[in-house]
C-alpha cells in the first residue's frame, strides 16, 4: 500500500470475512482488504484489528515471527495445492508484537517492526530517504556554511578549489527533481489494497504492466539568451537522478536520443517549459528479463508537460509513435470492471504481447495497469498471482 507517498510493506487494517478451508483442520482464509491470507482457525474474526505484512516482505527475526524461520522471514506469494487455495501476505494480531502498535486503520508500522524488502536489490532501487551519497551532500553543506569556506566560495580560485576536493554542483541535485508540478514518482497502488474501486464503472484504459526499473526522462528550458533557448536533460531512476552515463537509465536515453526528441517537442510547443516521458526500463540484466530481452529497452506509459500536466495515454502514444518511442501495450481502451474481484484477478494473468519481447511470444505478463478515461491522474495496478508464483514472490 502506498501511504503517504511511499510504499508501506506493513500496515495496520480490519479483518473483512473469515472463510472455511475445506478439507482442512487447523488452517482458514482471511481477506484483508482485496488480499486472501491464511491464518489459523480462530485467530480472527470479521472485524478484528491486525497488522498485514506485503508480499516482497522481509521481517526480523524476533520472538513474533519464528514461525517464519522456515521461509527465512520472507513473505511470498504462496499456493496450497492441497486445498487449492493462494495466499498472499500474513495478517498478524496487534497484541503478539514487541512494541506498542497502534489499532488505527491505514496506519504505516514497516518502520516500527523493522520490516524491509525481502529482495536485498529492492531495498537500493525501491527505497526512499537519504543513501550514503546524499548524507555526504548534506555535510557538505553544513561545510560550506563555515567562516572559511564562505571566504573561499567569495574567490575564484577558491570556490574552483572548494569543488575540486567536494565535488562540484550538479553532485548535490541526485535527489527526483521536486521542483516540477506535475512529475511524480512512478508508484502504482495495487488493486488489492483499493477493492472498493470495482464500483467504479468510469471506463478505464487497461495497458500491459511491463516488468523492469521505472525511468524519469525530463527537458527543461532553463533561460532564453537573445532568442537561444538553455535546456537540461534530467535522467531519473526510480527515487534519484542518475549521472553515470554507464547505467541502463543513460543506455535508453542515448539509445532512442531522448534529450532531442523532448527539445524537438519544446520547440514545437513554445507554451511549454518542461516535458517529460516516463517508462519502464526492461533488458537483460534488470528484474530477471521476464520479456527475454537482448538489449535495453524503454516502453513510455507516461507523458507530462508543463502545462497539459498528465497525458491521456492513448493520446501520448500518438506523440510516442511520431518520435518513434515504444510504449506499453495497450491492451483495452474502454474496460469496465468486473463486479467479481476474483474474476478481476483471474484476469491479469496471461503473455506479453510480442512487440515488447522482441517477437518472442508466451513471455508470462506481469499484470495490467488501469488508467481512467476521464482523469489520467487515476490509475492502479492488478499483478498477476500466477506471475508471482512463477518467478518466487
């Protein structure tokens, strides 16, 4: 679920209905919002307060979970072919805990119960906050605050000095750029924690969900010098700007000659004074290459500008196609919601189509992403169970 911003992997909610298991003795089915878990019989009734941990999970080992010894504290996407039912996270009791959590619904506690990611790749690519580099940024800071550092920056050959032994400027700017109004980061909600939104029968835009590292790709006009326009080209992963033209973000951007196409869309559209593409990055080396990918590749699913804010997709491939970019599948551009959850979730599984895996057919689609027709601001993701099962989680 992502609360405040940022996803949380454990959060305090409600127990929605308690179901038999049939054939079993010791173990029944709990929904937890849009998710079915497996708990033992009697631990919850509908209605009771518990704490539910996400899948992609990982959690201490403390008193509280060495049940979970066996599976190493990660939390999985599990099957119980026996009783042929799926299980996704674990809810646990507020009171087994070792610390006070609160009973208020929606309440983020991964902090709290120092739960991490259970991949150790996705706590570097999905985690927020200051990394090393940007604690180093912030000393530096404080450093150039002092009597004798201000003394120097006041100097040319001081403040050229000051950058050769701290860096130079554009080092302290690895932080996702903030400044622009309608760019944010690429975080999906998934369906599961929005069951509600099945009531819902706005049309949406259904895109296939390809599976990489998300991508941030910004042009900028910063000034106007005698009718000559400055630009800067902003290359993001998920959470930061990236400078090291080594990375896969860089191998895209140089690949498709991003940092033109946007200035050529600039000049084009002389009201505008910034444009981004947004994209998953997918190749060989990233996420285990589920498209089975032979070079890096970036399919955009999302186009802003400074003032159109967030593009309607179906009108941003048409841009993509002009320049082109390639972009997420997209697969319905009227679907209505089922009224059967279940039936919904059934749904994400299937293949890729074949023009994001390189011709290959039968490359297993991690899910579905939803746009709403009437605001491209909505929108959410339903991953298939089937894919997780298959790749671990």
């Amino acid at each position: 679920m992502i609360i405040d911003g940022k996803r949380s992997l454990a959060h305090v909610e409600k127990i929605a209905w308690v179901k038999p298991i049939e054939g079993a003795d010791n173990i029944e089915l709990i929904g937890v919002l849009g998710w079915t878990c497996i708990a033992k019989i009697g631990e919850f009734k509908e209605g009771d307060p518990c704490v539910y941990i996400e899948i992609d999970s990982k959690v201490p080992e403390k008193e509280w979970s060495e049940f979970l010894r066996g599976k190493k504290f990660k939390i999985k996407t599990m099957k119980l072919g026996k009783f042929n039912v799926i299980s996704q996270g674990i809810a646990l009791p507020l009171g087994i805990f070792d610390v006070d959590v609160p009973e208020k619904d929606g309440t983020d506690v991964t902090e709290l119960l120092e739960i991490t990611y259970s991949n150790p790749k996705d706590i570097k690519r999905k985690r927020e906050g200051p990394d090393k580099y940007q604690e180093m940024v912030k000393r530096r800071k404080e450093l150039f605050k002092k009597p004798w550092a201000k003394w120097l920056m006041e100097r040319g050959w001081g403040k050229e000095l000051m950058f050769f032994i701290f860096g130079d400027d554009k080092d302290g700017s690895r932080s996702f750029p903030k400044k622009f109004e309608y760019i944010h980061k690429t975080d999906q909600e998934r369906c599961e924690n929005m069951p509600d939104v099945l009531e819902d029968k706005t049309p949406f835009i259904r895109t296939q969900k390809c599976e990489g590292s998300s991508g941030t790709f910004i042009l900028e006009i910063k000034n106007n010098r005698l009718s000559k326009n400055e630009y800067e080209f902003y290359v993001c992963s998920r959470n930061l700007r990236v400078f090291d033209e080594s990375t896969d973000f860089w191998d895209v951007a140089i690949k498709y000659d991003i940092e033109n196409k946007l200035k050529d869309y600039l000049e084009k559209h002389s009201e505008c004074t910034y444009v981004a593409w947004q994209g998953e990055v997918c190749g060989p080396a990233i996420q285990n290459n589920p498209h089975e990918l032979s070079e890096n590749h970036l399919f955009c699913f999302h186009m802003i500008d400074s003032e159109r804010g967030m593009f309607d997709i179906r009108e941003a491939k048409k841009v993509w196609d002009e320049y082109e970019m390639e972009s997420v599948p997209i697969d319905d551009e009227e679907y209505i919601l089922p009224d059967d959850f279940e039936e919904f979730k059934l749904s994400a599984d299937g293949f890729y189509d074949p023009e994001v895996c390189e011709g290959r057919a039968e490359c297993a689609r991690e899910g579905f992403v939803y746009y709403k027709t009437t605001n491209p601001n909505f929108s959410f993701k339903n991953v298939s169970r089937k894919y997780l099962l298959n790749i671990g989680e």
